[in-house]
C-alpha cells in the first residue's frame, strides 16, 4: 500500500530499472511515467501509436525496440489519455512475449472497472506462472472510488521487487495514513452500486461528447472504451488562425481556448502525442455541453 497508485509505481520503477537500462512506453502515455524512468537513471523509449490503430500496441511494435538493454514494459488498459482497453487475445499476446523476451511489465490498472459497452477487464499477471513473476499489478482507489485525495494505491507483484519497494517507501513516505487504509477496506468491501451509478452516467457523457466533437470541423474523435477521457484528434485545426492567432499545436490551441472561450481542455503533447488534445467527462453534463457549445461557436465564428 501506498500513498497513491503514482507512489507504487515509481516505487517499483526505482526498484528494477538502473543507469542505462530502458523502460518502453506506449504512447500517448500518462505524463509521469518517462519522469519516474528518467529519475531512476534509466532511459524512456516511445512506441507510437494513433488513433487508426485505436493507440494500442502488437506484439510486432514491441519486437522493433526492444534491444539488450530493455528492462521494462509499461501498459495501462483501460487507459490515460485515450480510454482504449486491450482485448484478453491482444494483452496475452503483448505480455506474453514481453515476459518471455525477459521484460518485467508494469500493468497500471488504476481503471479497471470503468468500462463500457460489455468489455471485460483482464489482469495480465494471471495468464501464466512466468506473467505471474514478471508482472507487477498497480491499481487504486481515485478513480473507481472517487477518492482522489485520499492518496491510497497499491502494487502487487513477486515477493521480492515488492519487499524491495517496501524499502524505499519505508524512507520517502513511510506508507499510506491508517485512516485512508481504512477506508479503501470499506469502498472495496462495501456495496458497489455507486460504481455501477457512475459508469452509467459516464457512459451518457462519453457517447454525447464523442458524438459532438465528431460534429466539429476539423475535429475527430474515436470512441473510449474505458476510463473517463476523450482524447480528439485536432491537428487539422493547426497552421491556421483562430481568433486573430496561428495555432501550431495542442498547447496553442488549449491556452486560446481557455483565453478566449473560457474551456478547460489539456494538450496532447505531454502525453506525446501533439496531434491531440484531451477532455475529461469526469464532469456534470451540463459543463460538458456548455463547453462544446463553447468550443463549436468559437471554432465556427
């Protein structure tokens, strides 16, 4: 247990990368995994991927950067910032030779129990004795539980990488407050009718956010299968002048939109992916369509 599921995983980055090793990333990534890797002396390495291939990696990307100094695999389903999910066929195939190539794979699934349309979730360290020692499972309480302040998250892995984080916890935060623990006991143990609520109702926002941005001249979105993001293509928008300014990437264009139109977007490029911007639907739906309405008027006036 940790002060958050960011603590864990930079707990167990700490743990198994050293100076020269490299850790690969999918990209669009969640911001802070290339900084944990970096502060652990090791190298982040990108795989990119876009929304034609519904931002997912094969285990043939994979197999074109690995090289002798890969150490570790991060993969995060459903996922921050593009709500894709992988298939069970997809993440076997993916961990599977991650594990036999000798990777250790860091699988975040802070959002495992936001999903829509009768996806499953799956846990990769499951599939076999070998996932069962190379993987390292993280989750959370923030987003299935709305307890973002709280500061409670988890890793579960080998015995030994998870003493060994045990280790470096014991002298940064020396572990999660009882009274937060306490509380995570109760959201895991207690009625789970307020999830089932919420998924719901994010799935009304994601279908109508979706449905209105691909309305939108110049911008195109694919719909999320999990978490609470949308994560619109809006490239097309670039090299051109709104509202007087030439904007030439994602953080022109949400700086202009949050100066001018007064809307709150997030740019795609720390994520790594420029050609994006992302949009939480963690919101009422009356924010989110007094924000597309924004966004549209603005962008057509």
């Amino acid at each position: 247990m940790s002060a958050g599921a960011k603590q864990s995983i930079l707990n167990i980055v700490l743990v198994l990368c050293d100076t020269g090793d490299e850790a690969i990333i999918p990209s669009p990534y969640w911001v802070s995994y290339p900084e944990m890797v970096i502060m652990a002396g090791a190298k982040p390495v990108f795989l990119n991927t876009t929304d034609k291939e519904h931002f997912k990696i094969t285990k043939e990307s994979l197999a074109e950067v690995i090289t002798p100094r890969t150490k570790m695999l991060f993969m995060n389903s459903p996922g921050n910032p593009t709500g894709m999910v992988y298939t069970e066929k997809e993440l076997r195939e993916i961990v599977s030779f991650a594990v036999e190539k000798g990777l250790y794979v860091i699988s975040d699934e802070i959002y495992e129990k936001i999903l829509y349309d009768g996806v499953k979730h799956v846990c990769p360290a499951t599939f076999s004795d070998e996932c069962y020692k190379k993987v390292i499972t993280v989750n959370g309480f923030s987003k299935v539980y709305a307890m973002t302040g709280w500061r409670l998250g988890y890793a579960a892995g080998a015995e030994e990488i998870i003493k060994a984080a045990t280790n470096i916890q014991d002298h940064t935060t020396s572990g999660a407050n009882s009274i937060t623990q306490k509380a995570g006991v109760e959201a895991l143990k207690g009625s789970q009718e307020s999830v089932n609520f919420m998924v719901k109702e994010f799935d009304k926002r994601r279908r109508y956010i979706v449905e209105r941005l691909n309305k939108i001249k110049g911008v195109s979105c694919i719909l999320p299968q999990g978490a609470f993001y949308a994560f619109p293509r809006v490239s097309d928008l670039y090299q051109r002048k709104i509202a007087g300014q030439t904007v030439a990437n994602s953080f022109d264009l949400v700086n202009l939109l949050l100066e001018k139109a007064f809307i709150a977007f997030v740019p795609g490029a720390p994520f790594g992916s420029d050609d994006y911007i992302r949009i939480s639907y963690a919101t009422s739906m009356g924010n989110i369509e007094k924000g597309l309405d924004r966004f549209e008027k603005f962008l057509s006036s």
